[in-house]
C-alpha cells in the first residue's frame, strides 16, 4: 500500500466514526423551538396571501388526420408504379396490366390497392360542390 492510500483510509475511518452527541442534537432542537416559539408570540403584520394566478393550458389544437383514397396501383417486379386506377375502375386496371404484359413479355406485373392522400383543395371544391348540389 502506498502512504496516501494508508493516510485517507485512516482520516476516512476517523470520519466515519463521529457522531454527533446526542446533548447537542437536544440543545439546537430546543434552540429552534423557542424560536418558533417568539415568532409565534410576537404579534406581526401579515402580508395578504397573494393568488396566485391560474395559469391557463393551451389548447392544442388537433391535427385532422389527412383524408385518404384507395387507388389500384399496376407495378412491374422492381416495384415501379407503371399506372394508377380509381378504385372502381379495376377492370380497367387489369386490361392496362394485360396490355403491359403482352408489351413486355418478359416482365412481371401485378395489381395492388394503395391508399392515396387527397389534397385539400380537391376536398374543398367537393364540398363547395356538395353544397350546390343540396341547395
């Protein structure tokens, strides 16, 4: 062992060991009682409770999940879209596909449904349209 690592074991060890005697605990929580005891006594101007005032949350405002579409996308084996089809218009898919195929016969192509995000502005003008059509 080195002489430092003896030295703090030993100033450690005296460290560890003092306590405080119990007379001295007893004299400061007499001390601080006779404190309260005159602040208790002594009669002081009290200060009006001030509110606080509440602070209001903000509201956040919910954002509207975007409006979507199913669409019937035709993609060729590396996953390239080759064309899109609204979703009632699936026979016209399939003929476009069997068309593609017999295009390029070595290729693969097949037909899966997507969902497609609408743009508010074609939302907007469906519902200026809707409401021409209830008037």
């Amino acid at each position: 062992l080195h002489v430092n690592e003896t030295r703090s074991r030993r100033e450690h060890a005296r460290m560890a060991r003092k306590t405080p005697s119990r007379l001295e605990l007893r004299k400061q929580a007499e001390a601080a009682e006779a404190i309260e005891a005159e602040e208790a006594a002594s009669p002081k101007k009290k200060k009006k409770a001030t509110k606080k005032k509440a602070t209001r949350k903000k509201r956040v405002k919910e954002k509207v999940a975007d409006r979507r579409r199913l669409i019937w996308g035709i993609f060729n084996g590396s996953m390239k879209e080759e064309a899109r089809f609204p979703y009632e218009e699936r026979a016209e898919a399939e003929e476009k596909m069997k068309a593609l195929q017999k295009k390029a016969t070595k290729k693969m192509f097949f037909i899966q449904p997507m969902k497609e995000i609408i743009p508010l502005s074609e939302l907007k003008e469906k519902v200026a349209a809707e409401e021409e059509e209830e008037e």
